[in-house]
C-alpha cells in the first residue's frame, strides 16, 4: 500500500502529505549589534581622551570588556563620528553623521557598517541653552522615543564655571558630577548617564534603568556619546 507523502519507490515521483506539518522557519541571524551587546555587564564606563586633537571615546562594562570604540572625523564641516568594535578599528560597527552643517537644530544619524538605520538624537530647541534637552529617535518613527535631560543644571553650571579655572578646573570633576536621564515617552526610566571623577580625562557611568532592545540600547549609547561631545563644546 502507498501512503501519500512516501512517494513511488518504483516510479520515481513524490506527492507532497498535506497533512504533515510545515517546515520550521529558522530564526533570523543575529546581526553584529546584536552580538557586540550580547552578554554586556552594566554598569558601562564611558571614558573620553581630553587631549587629544580628535575626540576619542572607548565604552568598557563591568568587566572591563570594550564594547565600542568611537573617533571623530577632522576637518569635516559636518560631525561625521565612526563607531569601531576596538581601538585597533578593524571592524567597524557604526557611523554618525550631522543632516547639517553644525548648529544648535542639527540632527545626528546613526547607521550600521551596512547602512542600516540604527536612530537619531537632537537637542530640543533653544531649551538645550541653559538645561540640556535632547530627544533620541528610532528607525521611521517621527516622534521621540527617548528624552534624555539634564537632572541638575546647577550642577553642569558650575562645574563648566570652575573647570575654565586654573588649577581649581583640574579638580572640579571631582566635586560636580552632572547627570543625564533618558525616558521613554510614557516617563519610564530607561537609562543614565553621570559624570565621574577623573583626571586628565571625561569619564561617566551608563546604568541601564529599564528593558530595551539591543538596537536600542545602542541607539542611546550613541545619543549620550553625541550629547556629551556636544556638552563639551557648549561648556
């Protein structure tokens, strides 16, 4: 007896079993992102070289392991900042790009080493001049999913004051740690960025507050990375 789904052993043909199940669909790849963020223990460091003529930033976990390394282009009339997985920038993992020439409206675009849209983040207006205000988008999306601000501008205030001073600017970090909170649209509490004590470089603690996707994850990496080169400048 021929059952249907076994096929002819003697004529060569096969019938299809409409009864059998479908076949497994096999998950998606994990893409490089994804495998760069897997397993990261919070709290991260974010570490920044003052002095150097490029700004340079390296992002470790808890155990030391780098997670991202960034270098800022020169001599560019737009910001254009390239994220590598080390600092031997073998293996590139990301960009930012300005949609302008640099000014207080620009808005900073993050792609993948593959041209994939990773989000973008801005500041919100003229509020940005005395309190620290800026808005992190995903892919597509026209309205913030992220506002990331200041928690106590007094704190930035002064210590932007006591910095530009000398010998007392070489330990004010110690004194003044300004933070920043990134919330989602509903208010939840996603993530936060504080400044550390440091000398002879810009350090600050990334804590992870709330659950998100690894692109995600990634996207305010970048947007606190941006926030705090523009910070900088701003003084």
């Amino acid at each position: 007896m021929l059952f249907v789904g076994e096929g002819c052993r003697f004529c060569g043909m096969s019938f299809e079993n409409p009864y059998a199940p479908p076949a497994a669909v096999g998950l998606p790849a994990m893409d490089e992102i994804s495998r760069r963020l897997e397993g990261i223990e919070y709290p991260l460091t974010l570490s920044f070289k003052i002095l150097a003529l490029a700004s340079q930033a390296t992002v470790t976990d808890a155990r030391g392991r780098t997670v991202l390394y960034t270098k800022q282009k020169l001599f560019k009339f737009r910001e254009h900042v390239e994220i590598w997985t080390d600092q031997t920038q073998g293996t590139r993992l990301a960009e930012i790009k300005a949609n302008k020439v640099i000014d207080w409206s620009a808005r900073y675009s993050s792609t993948d080493a593959w041209g994939g849209e990773i989000g973008s983040v801005g500041r919100k207006g003229w509020r940005s001049i005395w309190k620290a205000h800026y808005e992190t988008f995903n892919p597509g999306d026209g309205v913030a999913d992220f506002s990331i601000r200041e928690e106590n501008p007094w704190v930035k205030v002064m210590d932007s004051i006591l910095g530009d001073l000398p010998i007392i600017g070489m330990l004010s970090g110690y004194f003044f740690h300004p933070s920043y909170l990134a919330s989602r649209a509903d208010g939840s509490a996603a993530m936060r960025l504080t400044k550390q004590a440091a000398f002879w470089e810009g350090r600050f603690k990334i804590e992870k507050l709330g659950g998100m996707s690894a692109r995600e994850e990634l996207n305010l990496f970048l947007s606190f990375l941006m926030l705090v080169m523009l910070e900088r400048r701003r003084g």
